[in-house]
C-alpha cells in the first residue's frame, strides 16, 4: 500500500550528516516523477491512517503499515505511536498538495520520545502515511509548515554535548525535495529556555 505514495520522498539527509548509510538511505530512489494524483490527506484524516516507514519501530509493520486509530496505536510489545498536534497542508515541489504530519514513538518503560515527520495523501478510504525522518530522542516538534515548496519544520533540540533532557535551542529546519529525498537546505538557531 505504500506504493500508492511512491511519490513521496525515502530519507531525508541534512548537509552536516556523514555519508553512512542509513535504513531510509538503503532504500531505493526512485526517477524523478510528476506530481501524484493521491490526493492530500487533512490533518484529521491522519488521526485514522496507516503508518509505513523506512526505519524502525515503522519498518516493521511493512508496506500495509501501523493501523492509527483516534491518534494512536499500542503494540503487544509496549510500543506506543501517537500523531502529535502539527500538522500543514500545502505544496511540496515534486509532488504537489500534500500533508506533513509528526508522530511521536516510545515504549513503556524507556524514557526515550522520538518524534518523526511523514507525508499523508489519501489513496483510497483510509490515508496513508510515509515517515520520512526521525528526530533524535526527545526533541519535540513546535510546528510544520510549507512555503515556496519548501516543508518547514519547527522543533527543539540541544548542543552535541548536552544532556538528552536538556532542550536549549529552538531550530527552524528548511527542507526541499531532491530527487527521491527530503535534503535539509537550510537551519536557523535560536536560544530556547523552557
């Protein structure tokens, strides 16, 4: 089912990343193709969609993806996702309307929070939903957006050398479509105090 959103973008890679490969990475790009006839999913919509992605804990429920249901689903093995409240509707280049949605992954009994983007369309009558990157751990997402088909995203983050519990900066993220991939092309940095 994941092929109905083909057009959606693999990985994502921002220019400080090394060359090493990632799962998203492994995947396959595909040529360069026309806007898709999926049409975007709203943002309520994405509350009840299938979940796929190119790496864990989203790979692992393959091409159908995880069933969402209110926002949220709970595996048997104390996986938790849960669609988080940013979300845009607009004009990526390359592929037309579409929607970026954040979910945030965890286990019961870890500390660890992974928040994650995706883009949804809604092929039939349920949408479905491609994560396209993952955030390090705890780093919430503030806000997604498009402009000038460009996805913007919005969250907090730390310096290299701090704690993961310790949120300092508030970075604004500009990516854009490459080929098969969402590239971060640019950040801006501010301080952020919680």
């Amino acid at each position: 089912m994941v092929a109905v959103l083909t057009a959606l973008p693999a990985a994502c890679r921002s220019p400080s990343d090394t060359p090493a490969a990632s799962s998203a990475e492994a995947l396959a790009a595909s040529p360069p193709r026309a806007a898709p006839s999926v049409p975007a999913a709203t943002c309520a919509e994405v509350k009840d969609a299938m979940v796929a992605g190119p790496m864990d804990p989203y790979l692992a429920f393959g091409d159908d993806g995880a069933p969402l249901t209110d926002g949220m689903f709970s595996g048997q093995d104390g996986l938790t996702l849960a669609v988080q409240e940013p979300c845009a509707t607009g004009d990526l280049d390359g592929l037309g309307k579409t929607t970026a949605a954040t979910i945030m992954s965890s286990v019961v009994n870890t500390t660890g929070r992974y928040w994650a983007v995706m883009l949804c369309g809604k092929p039939a009558e349920r949408a479905r939903c491609v994560v396209q990157f993952e955030l390090d751990d705890r780093e919430p997402v503030e806000k997604v957006g498009f402009a000038d088909g460009k996805l913007t995203l919005v969250y907090l983050t730390r310096p290299s050398d701090a704690g993961s519990a310790t949120l300092s900066i508030r970075r604004t993220a500009v990516y854009a479509l490459d080929g098969g991939t969402l590239n971060e092309i640019s950040r801006t940095d501010e301080p952020y105090k919680p």
